[in-house]
C-alpha cells in the first residue's frame, strides 16, 4: 500500500459517522480537563505555524499532525498535551497508522541530563520503525535491576552515555516507574520530560493520571544535582 492509497482510506474514516462521534467526544473530555485547570484548548495544530509551541520528540516527524492542542501551567510546571497522527513507514514497506496522546513537561531546572527513552518492548513500534541514534542501554552496570522492569522495558540513550542514564534511572527509581508510569513511554530531552499513551481517545482519568505521575517524576528530576 502507498501513502496515495492508505491517505485515501484514512480520508473515508475521518468522514464515517462512528469516527466523528468519537472525535467530538475527545474533544469534549480534552476542553473540559482544560477548562478545569485554567488550560488553553487550542485543538488542531498546524506544525508549521509559529504562533505555537512545536512539541517535538521521538514522535515528531514532517508528516504527523496534532490534535487538541492544549497548554497551561500547573504546579508551576508549564504543560503542553496533544492527540498525535502519524503514518510510519516499517523497513518491510508496510505503512501503519499510530496515536499517541502526549503530554509535556517543562523542567525548571536547566542542565545536562542525556537524551533518555523508556518503552515497553511490546509498545516500541514508533522507535524501531524510525531512525535514531538512540540505543538500547545494557542494564547493571552499577546495581541488579527488578525482573519485571527488565522483561517489560527497555531503556534508550545515546551510545556515549549510558552509564549516565544508569545514575538517574536507577533500580530504585525503575521500581516506581514500573507502578506509577505502567502503560506509558516516558522521554527525556531538552529539559522536557515526555509521557505518552498509545492511545487516539484519553479519558479523563488518563489525562489526569497522566498530569499527577507527570509532574511527580519533573520534581524527582529537578532534585537530582546537576553536573
């Protein structure tokens, strides 16, 4: 299938009676967590428009679009959440849709910490079906990581500094993120921490479950001395 081909099918979907009733009832849970909080609901973002913030990412690409744009402040932490399409192309020539409902979070303090990933190996498709510098980091350089952290995820760094990425994500630290960040991909980068769901229609309960681990895991870093 070509992108021609597989835009084409997409273009039917959106129009499908089923499709839009889902589409508005994202928006309304999206506007009125925004609302809630004193967030600004933008909904679509054109990527190329620069009168808005670009969430970037491993995600970002030339070709994703971005729904229910929305940003604000909370806990002093600036906040940024969007809904993101994108039609990867796999080496083997398949072309696949992904949805992602990411969330962001501005760390205040500004410093060095490297360029970190953290997937579960049966959600990692976004990440091999690109190209990237990041690597897997071979885990226990320092100290013995939990079992279940080790056959569920996986962390990627680039190749240079992965004994860092050890320091910060330590055992300690991947016991927590195994029980409160389950079911999300966490990145790192640019003094931003990433969370995402592979998920096209968050619920409430997500977006704010989302908000709260979010920031707790921005203040845990923030703490953290700086080189």
């Amino acid at each position: 299938m070509n992108r021609i081909t597989h835009k084409a099918r997409q273009t039917v979907h959106r129009v499908s009676p089923s499709h839009i009733v889902r589409r508005y009832s994202t928006r309304r849970v999206i506007a009125k967590f925004a609302t809630d909080l004193g967030f600004v609901y933008f909904g679509y973002l054109d990527q190329y428009d620069d009168e808005h913030r670009l969430l970037r990412g491993i995600t970002a690409s030339k070709t994703h679009d971005d729904y229910h744009y929305t940003v604000g402040t909370y806990k002093s932490y600036d906040i940024a959440l969007t809904v993101r399409r994108d039609a990867l192309t796999y080496p083997d020539k398949r072309i696949k849709d992904h949805f992602w409902t990411i969330m962001t979070i501005d760390l205040h303090s500004e410093s060095e910490l490297p360029h970190i990933y953290m997937s579960h190996h049966k959600i990692r498709d976004e990440l091999l079906a690109r190209y990237t510098t990041l690597r897997p980091v071979v885990l226990g350089t320092f100290a013995t990581y939990p079992k279940k952290f080790i056959d569920n995820y996986e962390l990627y760094a680039p190749l240079d500094r992965t004994i860092e990425v050890q320091q910060i994500v330590t055992p300690e630290l991947a016991q927590l993120l195994m029980h409160y960040f389950a079911g999300m991909n966490l990145e790192l980068v640019d003094d931003t921490l990433y969370l995402y769901v592979t998920e096209k229609h968050p619920t409430r309960a997500l977006l704010e479950r989302m908000l709260s681990t979010g920031v707790w895991l921005a203040q845990l870093l923030d703490q953290k001395p700086r080189s």
